[in-house]
C-alpha cells in the first residue's frame, strides 16, 4: 500500500502533460478546486496561472523553470520507473474523486496506459476529461440522471458482465470482453441505472455529462475494493 501524498474530503483535479482545453481544466477545478500536478503538467498548470498543491512523478519532464518556482515541499519525487506518473499520481491522491485532465487525446500509448491504470486501481474514483468525452470506471452499481439521447459507450477492459435501465439496447445477458463484444454508441432513453459484476467496464460519456457523473461518483457509499 502507498502512502498518500495529498488527502482531501473534496474532489482534486490532476493534470497531465497531455492535451487539453482551457474549458475542461476550468470545469475540473469547478468541481476539484485543488491542483495537483502529474511531472510536466506542472509546466502547464503554471502556464494557465496555477500554483500545484503538489507534484507527483518522476521528474523526467519537469523543465528546470517551473521547479525554480514550486515550492520545495511541494514537490514529491518517486524514482520508480515500473508506473506512470498518472498511475503514480492516483495512488497517492485520498480523495472521493479524482478529476484526470491532460490524459486523453494526446498520445494513444499514454492514453491506454491511463485506461489501463484506472482498471488496475478500481477502489479509486476518477474520471478522465478529454476534448468531448469523459471516461471512467463503472462502480458496482450507478444510476444517472442524463439527457434523453445521450450516447453512451461501454468498453470492457476484462471479461464483465451486466445489466441496465434506460438504454436503447440494454446488456443483461452479453457477455462483454475486449476481444470479443463491446458496447459502444448505445443510447439512453430514460433514467439510467447499470449494473456490473468485475471492477472491468469503461464508461464513456459526452463531457456534458461531467457535473452529474462526478457528483454521483463522489457520493457513492463504495466502491471496488482495493486488489
């Protein structure tokens, strides 16, 4: 088990080195007012005039200027080379949800390794902003309260299975694997609850849909347990 770095009761935004907008940092920190840093995407928090409450990783990317200027007991150097700096950084972070900018989008190899980690991490809360989509692991059981005609996607990262209300096509009865069937473009049509049975399925919703995911997953009683 890691030691915990940063601990909050509220939501924390993370930002990557990746591509992002100036609207999905302003509505993390709408939601996460608390910065932190993974390496490089210090450079970029304190471009947009943003003061890190930590940086976490291995510093390989981390310019000599930003460093100059953060704060020496803000910075945490983890020398070790078998993670990322976002897996890094989501280990370290105690907070009911984690709000992931800069790590979708960019480079795909970055951007599966991130998928990857939230798999791998499942008692933690986080959702992943790109340019028009959020991501995010399916807790046991959700239910949102979204548009009429909302597309959803769902892409299974392990073998899971399921059931579901609201959606155009529901899933009880597939057997969903990454090489065998997904789920992507479904479609909901009422209030939408989901249910799974492995800490194993992406979501993938239309980043309108941020407000009501991330006050829904900040509220849930559990989760995943920790592997």
């Amino acid at each position: 088990m890691k030691s915990h770095i940063v601990h909050d009761s509220e939501p924390i935004t993370l930002l990557g080195a990746g591509c992002f907008g100036d609207d999905a940092l302003t509505s993390a920190l709408s939601i996460g007012p608390i910065l932190v840093a993974a390496d490089g995407g210090a450079k970029l928090a304190l471009e947009k005039g943003h003061m890190p409450q930590a940086v976490i990783g291995d510093f390989d990317s981390l310019d000599v200027d930003s460093r100059a200027v953060i704060p020496e007991n803000r910075l945490h150097y983890i020398p070790e080379q078998e993670t990322t700096d976002f897996e890094k950084c989501l280990t370290r972070i105690s907070a009911p949800l984690i709000l992931g900018v800069g790590f979708a989008g960019a480079r795909l190899d970055h951007e599966l390794a991130a998928l990857n980690a939230l798999v791998r991490h499942p008692h933690k809360r986080c959702v992943l902003i790109g340019a028009d989509d959020i991501t995010f692991l399916a807790p046991p059981d959700i239910k949102l309260n979204l548009p009429d005609g909302s597309r959803l996607s769902l892409f299974p990262f392990g073998r899971v299975n399921g059931t579901s209300g609201g959606l155009r096509w529901p899933i009880k009865g597939l057997k969903f694997a990454p090489d065998g069937r997904i789920g992507t473009s479904n479609e909901v049509i009422a209030p939408l609850t989901l249910r799974f049975d492995a800490p194993k399925m992406l979501m993938l919703l239309p980043r309108q849909a941020l407000g009501e995911v991330a006050e829904t997953l900040a509220a849930l009683p559990e989760t995943w347990p920790a592997p």
